[in-house]
C-alpha cells in the first residue's frame, strides 16, 4: 500500500474532512503505539508500511507500559479533538489507523503486535474494526 492510498483509507474510514486531519490521527496514534511496544516490533510495522507512515513508529526511544484508558488520553492530549467527543474521536480514529495499517501489514505483524501489548483485555479496544472485518471474511467463507 502506497502512501496516499494508505491516507486515503484513514480519511474515508475515518470519515476526517482533510488529508491533513488524516495525516494527523495516524502520526499521534502510530507515534503513541510506539511509545508502548519494543523497538524491535515498531520496526517490523514500519518496515511494511510505507516509509512516510512508518517513521511515525521509529522516533521514539523510549518504551513505557501504560494501558487503554493512558493510551486514549494520550491521544486526545496530542490530537485537536472537540471537547463534546474528544474521547470518542480518539478511539474511532485509533481505530480506523490500526485499520489501515492491518490492511497494510502482514497477519503475523499483527498478531506479535497483538501479543506484545495485550496484557490487558482492554488493549483489545484498538483492533475493534480489525475484528469485525475478520469476522466478516470469516462469515463469508462460511457462506459459500
């Protein structure tokens, strides 16, 4: 997946009313994500996303454990949400990057992703829309 055809995607799914504002929700969610995950599984990500996308995951040097609710915060904080939705906007678009970049990123990339972070159940917030499009696959397959 190319660069604007991966920005493309966060801003359909999105439903952001700029590229810009596409631009936006994936740096604050990738930068944030890489906060949180080894160094090693950052590159991994970065090195199937394209380049412009992937160096949101590799500026980080220094890697924390927080959970969910630190993760969403941490978002609003960086992003420009309105006060009304704030929490809601963060989590749709954190959402709809991890999204993407699923799309993007080979299953086994995400499923160590997965594996590094998920020592909570609610880490499981962030791969809502990836579920739900597996499930979907899933249901198909079964259909036909």
């Amino acid at each position: 997946m190319d660069y604007n055809t991966f920005l493309g995607e966060v801003q359909n799914r999105g439903q952001l009313s700029s590229s810009e504002d596409a631009v936006t929700a994936t740096r604050i969610t990738l930068e944030t994500l890489s906060q949180r995950i080894e160094p090693g599984q950052a590159e991994n990500l970065a090195a199937q996303l394209p380049r412009e996308i992937g160096i949101f995951l590799t500026d980080v040097d220094t890697v924390e454990r927080f959970e969910w609710d630190e993760f969403i915060d941490r978002i609003v904080e960086k992003g420009n949400y309105s006060p009304e939705d704030e929490q809601a906007d963060a989590v749709h678009h954190t959402r709809v990057v991890m999204d993407v970049v699923d799309d993007a990123v080979t299953d086994n990339a995400i499923e160590n992703l997965r594996d590094q972070i998920s020592s909570a159940d609610d880490w499981n917030e962030l791969f809502v829309l990836v579920d739900q499009e597996e499930e979907t696959v899933t249901e198909e397959q079964r259909s036909e």
